[in-house]
C-alpha cells in the first residue's frame, strides 16, 4: 500500500465517534438527547432546541444527491491523479446533508435526486473515509 497524499480530516474529541464508526464501515451521527434531531457536523449544542446533551445513531447511508461539482483543477497535489472529480452533497434519508465524493458514476450519470448509499474507503490505518456510489 503506498502512502495516502490527500488531505485527511482532523480528528478531535468531538467529531472521534463519526470516525470511528467509518472505521467500522458504519455511519453514525450526532443526536439530540433533548428533541431528537441529528445533526452533522458534530457540534456542542443543537441547533433545533439548545441542548448539549447529545449521543450518537446509526443511520441508513441511504440518501439523494443535492447538488454537485466537478474539480478539473488540482488544489492539492495528491488529486493530481484524480482530476476530474466530483464532491456531492448528500441529503440523507434521514435529513442532514454531507459533502463528500461520488465514485463510480460516469459524469453523464449524475443528476439531482440521483439515488446514492455509503460506502468506505480505508485510506490509512486510522482514517477511512465515507464516501458515497449510486444506489443498487
């Protein structure tokens, strides 16, 4: 395996579960233990009723792309070998959105309220990233 030279994410205290879920190939966000809203990203207080007290839920991986764009320009060398690439956002099924890369999906495929689910992608020992392919 040779060395990953792409940006990594920064992991802290607050976000460690979403991580460490990904590293499991499972995708968990942050819930509301006051009114139930998840939320993403990771954040001390809830957006919908105030409260700091919050856990973590398991969720679908299931959700529709919202809006997209294709990078044919390198920012950072390590996607050199990726240009062109395209980073959606995700609106969940079960609401909050994410950015994140869509892979295995010619450019022609992808559409607004194209149907998309998790998937993993193991990038170090201790990083793996959510990433996301079109439904099957």
């Amino acid at each position: 395996m040779s060395a990953y030279t792409k940006p990594l994410p920064r992991l802290d205290d607050a976000n460690a579960p979403f991580w460490e879920a990904a590293k499991a190939h499972a995708l968990k966000l942050q819930k509301c233990d006051g009114c139930g809203a998840l939320r993403f990203p990771a954040t001390r207080y809830c957006a919908e009723c105030g409260s700091a007290e919050s856990g973590w839920e398991t969720v679908s991986g299931r959700g529709t792309v919202s809006s997209w764009c294709r990078f044919h320009q390198v920012y950072f060398e390590g996607f050199g070998d990726d240009v062109p690439y395209t980073v959606i956002v995700v609106t969940l099924e079960e609401g909050p959105r994410l950015f994140s890369n869509l892979v295995d999906a010619p450019e022609g495929d992808i559409e607004l309220g194209l149907p998309v689910e998790v998937m993993f992608d193991d990038v170090t020992p201790e990083v793996t990233l959510v990433k996301f392919k079109p439904a099957t």
